[in-house]
C-alpha cells in the first residue's frame, strides 16, 4: 500500500507542469482562411500576420512582428501572457535611424496575450488610413 501511495505521490509531481513551463516554445501567425479573414472584418478587425515569438526556458524572449523586432521578458498572469520588452527595433535599419513619419519607437514596454486552449490572442486598438477606429486581431498558434 505504501509503495502504491509513493508511486502516486511521485506520478501527480511528475505530472505537474507550471503555465511557464507548457508556454515555453515557438509560436507563429496562425495561417488564415478567406473565410476566417471576411468573417473578422465583418466584426470589425484587421489581421496582423507573420509574426514569431519564442519563449525561452530562462522567461527571456523574441517576438518579431512585420515591422518590428522586440526582446525582453515574459511572465504568466492568470490567463495572460505579458511581454516586457526592453529593446523594440524597426526591421527596416533606414527607419531606425529616421523613425517612420517622424515617430522613434518606445524602447520599453509591455505586450499582452490572453493565453487560449488554441494558442495566443491578442488584439490591438488602431486607426485605419481614412482614419476610421479598427482593431488589429492577432492569433499565434504553437509549433509542434
């Protein structure tokens, strides 16, 4: 009985993994139906797409977007992901050097997913170019 008992003990520490732990990995732009892309602008989203992140062991990472390189650290907050970037640089070096239309990026900051069952969420206020409110909806999935 005692063998058993220990062999269960040791079964539920193995078994338990922490949020950091399951979130550790590669992450990508979930790839988008026409479907998918039509039914989020009738809610009244754009969708951002081709950014990666990678969330390594040591709560360091790298989140690389279309137009932006950011790297700091990550935290688990209940059922969100928060990025504390202490560097954000333009992928393009010329913008770097000259902003875009006047604007330096903010080298501090902080990026929030909501963590899902089927990957990371986040959405993002904006302005469209007539100048009209949209939100930016951006889903990364996990690479296997």
């Amino acid at each position: 009985m005692r063998i058993i008992f220990s062999f269960l003990i040791f079964a539920v520490i193995i078994g338990c993994k922490s949020s950091e732990q399951v979130l550790q990995g590669k992450y990508e732009s979930k790839e988008y139906s026409k479907l998918d892309m039509l039914s989020k602008h009738f809610l009244g989203y754009a969708v951002a797409m081709g950014s990666s992140l990678k969330l390594n062991k040591d709560s360091s990472f790298t989140f690389q977007t279309c137009g932006n390189d950011l790297t700091g650290n990550w935290l688990v907050s209940n059922d969100s992901l928060i990025l504390n970037y202490n560097s954000n640089r333009w992928r393009n070096d010329s913008l770097n050097k000259n902003g875009f239309e006047g604007m330096q990026l903010s080298q501090q900051g902080t990026v929030k997913f909501k963590v899902k069952n089927s990957g990371l969420i986040r959405t993002i206020p904006a302005r469209n170019q007539n100048d009209r409110e949209i939100r930016i909806f951006e889903k990364l999935v996990k690479e296997k």
